[in-house]
C-alpha cells in the first residue's frame, strides 16, 4: 500500500487539513476496511476501481467516483471491487462550511455525489481529477476549483474554529459546561452553531477527539492495557471506556487488532 499526505497551499491550510493519497493492488478476496469517526469530512475521487460500500442492514452500494463524505456519527464498512487509486482531500473540522451548498445534517453517513453539490461544475471537477496524470496536477486543480468559492464566501466563524481548537487542545475531554464557559457563549446558541458549521454537536465532536486521541496511542502501541487506555483518556471507568471505544469503531478494544484495520493505520501512521 502506499499512502502519503500534502499540505494544502496557505490561503486553504484554515479549511484543509490535508490531501492524501491511496494506491494499492486488488487482492484476490478484497477485506472489509472499517474507518472510524474523526470529525472531518472528506472529497473523494476514485480513479482506480469504485469501492463498496456497507449500510447498517448488511446490504451494500456501490461508491461513486467523486463525493464528499459528510460527518461520521458511526464506523463505516468499505470494500475494494479491484485496484485502489484514490485522491481526496480531508477538510479541517468546521472547513467545508464555506463550500456547502445543502445543510451539512442531510449529508451525515452518506457519500454525496459531487454533482449534487455543485452542479455541472462538480462534474467538470471529477472528469479533470480523474484524467489527471500525477497528484500534482490533482491538487493544483481541486485548489483552484476550492480557492473560487472560498473567495467569495462568508468569513468562517471564529467562535467555532476557537471552541474546535479548545477541544483538540484538551484532546475531547472538556464537556459541554466547560466549553460554553471558555468561549463565553450560551450552550444551546453554541450547539446550533456547530451544527451549522460542523454538522456535529459539540459533544459529538468532543467524544469523536477524545476516542482519537486513544485510537492513536493504541495503535502505536503507547498504552499496553485497558485500564491505562481508560485513564489516559480521563473516561469514568473501563465500561465508559469500552461503551464509547465500541460506538465508533463497532468493536471492543480487546477485538480491535483481531481485524484487518489497515486503512485505519495507515491513516494513523504520521499523526
């Protein structure tokens, strides 16, 4: 497999967290991916071989070549169909506000197609970055595609982009009091907010920090027991710990490396 991110140019690094890219060779059984919640919505081109998608009643959907993904409220099964040969782009917490032509809500668990979004435009998008030769050439036109409308939107709500860096600050382990007190604004006025900006409740958003930030000691081998993983993650007890460790990657941490989670590694490899 090989997986490697870019930075995005200055003037998107406010809405962009990155751009990555994924190539691999189709195995003869493909493997389930489980890809867990992190707060961030994504643009996704396949310009190798579509990859499958599975919905909660087992049933599966075939991926289009070009969406975005909406927030994450639950792992999410993916499948190969033959070769991978992705480009997307991972937008930072609140950073595709700017772009969005649809209530952020209505696009939660679901890959929506990017001519929904953006009409012809969005098809145009995908026909460049999918007969695009090298990754160079796919960042320098989702820049130029993203850089138009980012001019000319509204600027991006400082209370949330203040209250989103306090909830990575404190690695998702302030709860909504805290949060509200610290931005000096009323809880529900910061609830719709998010909504709005995020399309995640600030609680959402902070239990989705909080369980990365344990996902990624786990997976780096920096806590060797349950018991440490729970305390370095300030939950109540193992049982909070686990009630929450399973909502978002659908297993328990003791079954966790028992699967084939490598997309999730790789994803976790340099942060």
């Amino acid at each position: 497999m090989q997986y490697n991110t870019f930075d995005p140019a200055p003037d998107l690094s406010a809405v962009i967290k990155c751009y990555w890219t994924l190539e691999y060779a189709s195995k003869e059984t493909p493997q389930k991916q489980t890809i867990v919640p992190d707060g961030c919505m994504e643009m996704i081109f396949h310009h190798g071989d579509l990859y499958r998608q599975y919905v909660e009643d087992g049933s599966s959907i075939i991926q289009p070549a070009a969406f975005v993904f909406g927030q994450l409220t639950a792992p999410l099964e993916i499948e190969p169909t033959g070769n991978t040969g992705i480009f997307a782009v991972r937008f930072q917490p609140n950073g595709f506000t700017p772009f969005a032509t649809i209530p952020l809500k209505e696009m939660e668990n679901k890959a929506v197609p990017l001519e929904k979004l953006f009409g012809q435009a969005g098809l145009e998008l995908e026909q460049k970055i999918l007969t695009a030769v090298t990754t160079e050439e796919r960042i320098k036109t989702v820049e130029a595609f993203l850089l138009n409308r980012f001019m000319h939107a509204d600027i991006i709500d400082q209370v949330v982009k203040s209250t989103v860096e306090t909830i990575f600050a404190a690695k998702g382990q302030l709860n909504i009091n805290d949060l509200s007190e610290q931005t000096n604004i009323n809880r529900r006025q910061l609830e719709r907010k998010f909504a709005a900006a995020i399309g995640l409740s600030p609680k959402q958003l902070s239990k989705t920090i909080r369980l990365q930030y344990v996902l990624h000691m786990l997976l780096r081998g920096r806590c060797t027991s349950l018991t440490e993983l729970a305390y370095e993650g300030e939950y109540y007890d193992q049982a909070h710990f686990i009630k929450d460790f399973k909502e978002f990657t659908g297993l328990t941490p003791g079954k966790f490396f028992g699967k084939h989670l490598e997309m999730s590694r790789l994803f976790y490899r340099e942060q």
